[in-house]
C-alpha cells in the first residue's frame, strides 16, 4: 500500500515519470467542491493499485503549482492526467469517479502483467532490461525517448526497426546467451546495416535530458563468417539537431564526441559497451544522432541489438496532440 505523492516541484513530478511506468496525476484545487469530493475515492485507488516504480498516484495543488499546471493545460480541476512510459496518453476531465477507476486499472494490469513477462531480465528504475550496470547517481532514462520521432537510415527492411532498439525486453541472442545467426530466427528484433557498415539514427527525446552514458548492445553470431555482421566501432554523436543527418552532411559537422570502440569495451554475455560521454556537453538535450561510422572488422554490415540511454530527466517537452487510452499499444 503506498501513499498518494504530493508533487512540489517539476523535477519532482520529472523523477516519478522517469522512474514508474505507470503515473497519475490528480491536479486539484482544495477550494473546489468537485476535487475534494473525488480526493477519497482517488486515495482509494492509488491505495489499492499502486506498485513500487510500476504503477504510482500523484496529486497537484494547481494553487500552489500553478507552473506545472501551466505546462498540461488544467484549467478546470480536478483534473486527471495519465502518464505511460513518460508520455501523456490521456486525461480525464471533472469528478467522473467511473471513468477514472476504469482507465486505471486497465493501465495497472498491463504494468503488472509486463513487469511479470520480463521475468528475470536485468532492470532499471523503470523495469527495461539492461545491458550494463547504471553510474552512481544516474538512471536509464530510455523512456524518454520520442518513439514516434526516431529516424534510421541505411537499415536492412528485413531486420527489426528502428523502435526496436529501445524494446524493453532483453534481446533474443542475449536470452540464449550467445550471438544468434543473421537468418536463423523468426524474430530479428535487432537491426543491420544495408548497404555499407554505415547507420544514422536520430534519437528525439520527450523532455530535456542530461545523458550521461550510452549502452550499446550488439550480438552479432560467433562463426567465422565472412558474411556475419559487425559491432560498431567508430561513432560520432551530434546533439540537439532538429532531425536526422544525411551522411554527406555529417561529414562536414564537427561531432560533439567522437568515440572509438575497442574489443574489449565488449561486456561478453550482454554483448553490451558503455559510450562514457564527455558529461558538460550532454546537458539540456533534447535530441542526439548517433552515427556508426565504421564496424569493427572487415564486413560490409552492423549490427545493432539494443540502446540504453543513461542519465538524467528534465523538463517536459510539449509532446503535442495526445493520444486516447484506446489507441495506445
């Protein structure tokens, strides 16, 4: 049983988000009939259905904090903002205690039944799997990635898309811990280069980051191969572009880091390297391109399985037109 969150302050309200899969924030007015008739019912439900950095109930005083209700458009309270994986999916207007309690505990039950299909893969403070232990002091902030403005080029069509590096899941060739044959699975949940060794991936973000680390996973298989893909070797980051590079373009920016990975950056049973960033120049990110310059080998592919990003959350960006609980997948 936990408690309802009093939410004091944006970076407050910016942890939880980063932190629980699920949230929900009650923005009240306590000199508002409407709000205090539904604060029991409402302590009632996080009472019940709250699971630790899973499923977390929150309130807003829009009195005391009329910046963060502000930033979601409340204007008439009490008002019911539903966040999952750090995006805002819907928003329940007035006392409708029905409506609420329904759209609650659908969103819970789909926590919980993911965190139980993740078993015992590694997790972070949001639940996803990862490759690598996380710095002192940071988080993987994956969620925060726009999904629905990431960008990949040069990809093979007949591997899994660009969203597929930021699936929770931990990847099939790290399950079977070892790496997995290009056409040997029905499900190629990782992405290979097409034409050269080259890729270009832009990663937007939903708040205004701190990245501190990237976790980069590759599984390519172990046979000697002339055919198999690579592991990244040289990458160039770019921040805070509005969208992606093109190749050509990339060679007339100056990197904001260049980064060389050696064998042994390599973690052996996750497959899994740290890119440590030079941390000043990582501050207030609200994109990055990531560009694989080169493999680590002498094939003409590269292989990507996973990314993690490391670091810290920050103000909300504005996220646009919102999506209906239905529509959400």
């Amino acid at each position: 049983m936990s408690e309802t969150v009093e939410i004091s302050s944006a970076a407050q309200l910016n942890g939880l988000l980063s932190s629980s899969r699920v949230v929900v924030v009650n923005f009240y007015n306590e000199a508002d009939a409407a709000s205090r008739a539904i604060s029991t019912i409402y302590d009632q439900l996080g009472s019940q259905l709250s699971r630790p950095n899973s499923v977390t109930f929150s309130k807003v005083n829009v009195e005391q904090q009329k910046h963060i209700a502000q930033s979601y458009n409340i204007t008439n309270p009490p008002t019911f903002v539903i966040f999952k994986n750090g995006r805002q999916i819907s928003k329940v207007n007035g006392a409708n205690p029905q409506q609420l309690s329904d759209a609650i505990k659908r969103l819970a039950n789909e926590a919980e039944a993911d965190q139980s299909s993740r078993g015992g893969a590694s997790s972070s403070s949001g639940g996803s799997w990862l490759g690598a232990s996380l710095p002192r002091g940071y988080h993987d902030i994956s969620d925060q990635v726009d999904i629905r403005g990431l960008d990949l080029l040069n990809s093979d069509s007949e591997f899994g898309g660009v969203r597929t590096l930021f699936e929770t899941t931990a990847p099939s060739s790290a399950a079977k811990g070892k790496g997995t044959a290009s056409g040997s699975e029905s499900k190629k949940d990782w992405v290979e280069s097409d034409v050269d060794e080259q890729l270009m991936l832009y990663i937007p973000f939903t708040s205004t980051v701190k990245v501190h680390t990237i976790q980069l996973t590759s599984l390519p298989p172990k046979d000697n191969d002339d055919d198999i893909p690579l592991r990244p070797k040289t990458i160039h980051l770019y921040t805070n572009r509005q969208h992606n590079l093109g190749f050509e373009e990339a060679e007339d920016i100056p990197a904001t880091q260049i980064i060389e990975l050696k064998a042994s950056d390599w973690d052996d049973q996750t497959g899994t390297a740290k890119l440590e960033l030079r941390f000043v120049k990582f501050q207030n990110i609200s994109s990055l391109v990531l560009f694989v310059v080169d493999g680590d080998g002498s094939g003409e592919r590269t292989r990507i399985d996973r990314i993690r990003i490391v670091g810290e959350a920050g103000e909300k960006r504005d996220m646009g037109k919102l999506e209906k609980i239905g529509d959400d997948s």
